[in-house]
C-alpha cells in the first residue's frame, strides 16, 4: 500500500485509486502480457501471471478479454512488446519514491517521468538510489476489528514473515514474495477476507509529511500515476490526509 500501513493512508490511496478506475484495466492487462511473456500462459506453473489474473477478476474483467492478452502475449496473437523500467527519486521533504512502468517507448517514458518529478517539487534519482529503503514483499491488510490472535496464529503456520499491528488497530501481514499466495489463501481459507493484498515494495522507515507538503506530494504522486505508462508508485511517505 505504497509502502506504509496506517490505516487511514490505506483508505485514502484506495480511494483516490478508485477514482481513477477507467486506468486499471489499461495496466492489468500489460501485467498480464508481462507475466505471460515471461512465464508462459499456464496459470499453474506461472505464479506471477496468476496475480495478474487474479487483480483483473478483482477489477471485473471479462474472461474472454484476459483470455485473449494471454494469447497475444505468448505469440498466438501478435502484439506489442513491453520493457520493465523502474524509475527512482525523491520527493516532498526528501520522501522516496519508486516508479514502476512498462513502456513500449523508453525514450518517451523517461522524459515523461522525469517532466513530472521536476515540474511538482521532486527530483529524479539514480538506479539504486531509493530501492535500498524498500523491501520487495508480500503485503496482506486487514481492517482495524479484525481478531489479531486468529491473524497471527494462521499466518505464522502458513509460512508468514511477520504480522503488524498498528495503533488504529489495521493488521499487516508480511511474506516473502515466493509465499504471499499460500499465506493469503490459507487466511482466506480460515475465514479471514483481508481489505487489500498485493506483492508491494514496502517502505522500511516511513517519514510523515503534513501540511501543505502533504498536499505538494499528493500532486506529485498523482501526476506520476497519471502517466499512461507507469504501472505502481510507491513511496515512504505517510501523508497528513485530514
């Protein structure tokens, strides 16, 4: 959840995700190219493309359309080649932030991340500049009210890393990448629906940002979401959203 786990910063990027409902199509389905493309169309043997999948079920795709970017991407049908570039730099007071794209025009994406980091208040980093603040890894959330001892007892039996809780009482599990689905299944299994659940780049030491920097970074983190070729942002912000 873009790297940090109070609650309410949860609610507030699903919220402003949501409102932006007509991209998450467009970026599921060069998920699911990717993921085909480099794991072949078997859903069995291809845990990645089995996210993609997933995600695209959760956003309402139609079967047949998911069906058919799986062909094209493992050469039944022709189609466009995308490249995974990821992109670094710093934002408001100094935040990190990591943008992931999928790009058919290398040349095009960059300028356009880098437009956008300088025109609202940021600066584009080096490879390798900010990644070291986040850990790639499995992140299942689940609502403040949920029973922490049931959360725990299941998800350290199915191989979870470490299991949070906040002060406004949300729960975090945490998983290596390679055991997010078994942990989430086996919680779901036990009766336990998280709220969000996603393979993320976690921010290890969130900063808060309030005020009006607050409010430059939502600039900022929204003019990068924009872009049509950027897939996730993440960052170790934790945004004043009152």
């Amino acid at each position: 959840m873009a790297g940090h786990s109070k609650w309410a910063n949860i609610q507030h990027r699903k919220g402003r995700q949501d409102e932006k409902r007509g991209k998450i199509w467009t970026r599921i389905i060069r998920e699911i190219t990717v993921a085909a493309r480099a794991g072949g169309g078997d859903l069995s043997s291809n845990p990645r493309l089995r996210l993609a999948v997933d995600r695209a079920k959760a956003a309402n795709m139609p079967a047949d359309r998911v069906k058919y970017n799986i062909d094209k991407a493992t050469g039944t049908i022709d189609g466009i080649t995308y490249e995974e570039i990821r992109y670094e730099g710093y934002g408001i007071g100094g935040a990190a932030i990591i943008v992931d794209t999928m790009t058919d025009n290398k040349v095009r994406t960059v300028a356009e991340v880098r437009h956008a980091f300088a025109k609202y208040g940021g600066n584009m980093g080096t490879e390798g500049s900010v990644a070291f603040q986040f850990k790639h890894c499995g992140q299942i959330i689940f609502a403040p009210g949920t029973s922490e001892d049931k959360v725990m007892e299941v998800a350290l039996e199915s191989g979870a890393e470490d299991v949070i809780t906040g002060d406004d009482g949300a729960i975090e599990v945490l998983t290596a990448v390679a055991d997010f689905e078994t942990v989430k299944n086996a919680l779901e299994a036990a009766g336990l629906k998280p709220d969000a659940s996603e393979v993320t780049m976690r921010a290890e030491n969130p900063i808060e940002v309030t005020g009006d920097d607050a409010a430059r970074m939502q600039k900022l983190l929204d003019a990068l979401e924009d872009l049509d070729d950027v897939q996730d942002v993440f960052h170790n912000a934790e945004l004043d959203t009152e």
